[in-house]
C-alpha cells in the first residue's frame, strides 16, 4: 500500500512478481504519477504499472481496500478500542 497524507489518498495491490516471489518497494517523493520502485530498477505509477524499467508494462492486480477515518469506526463499532504500543 502505498499513498499521499498531504493529498489524502491511498492505493494497495497485491505483491506478486508473478512467480510466487514478491518484489521490495521504496516509496517515491515529488514524482507523480510515479509513486513507488523496486530493487530491480522498475519505476511503479499510481494504477500499479511499471512505467520504466526492465518489466515495464507490467501490471499489478488492485488488493480491496479503503481509507477509513476513526469517526467512521467509531460510529459503525461504538465498543471498538484501539491499543497503542
């Protein structure tokens, strides 16, 4: 998963290289639609696309996922506790 606070949006996919193993992603700053690469060099864009790179064109497949506020917890689960460390 991978997003923007300031811009306030999130994305997630599954990490799959295809062949059972998974790739190592570092996040990418101040280069939008690029939000992401990896350890082989492959620059990764918003929709999960190698944009450059050795696997350019490769897609990965969208994992199910949202961006959930506490009110909205709170208000769908009123015993819900979250534990901080």
């Amino acid at each position: 998963m991978v997003g923007n606070a300031q811009d306030n949006f999130v994305v997630s996919f599954l990490n799959d290289r295809g062949d059972g193993s998974t790739f190592s992603f570092t996040a990418v700053q101040n280069e939008y639609p690029v939000l992401m690469s990896d350890e082989e060099g492959n620059l990764w864009d918003a929709f999960g696309t190698v944009v450059s790179g050795p696997r350019k064109g490769m897609q990965l497949e969208h994992a199910s996922s949202f961006m959930g506020y506490w009110f909205s917890f709170a208000a769908f689960y009123p015993e819900l506790t979250i534990y901080g460390e």
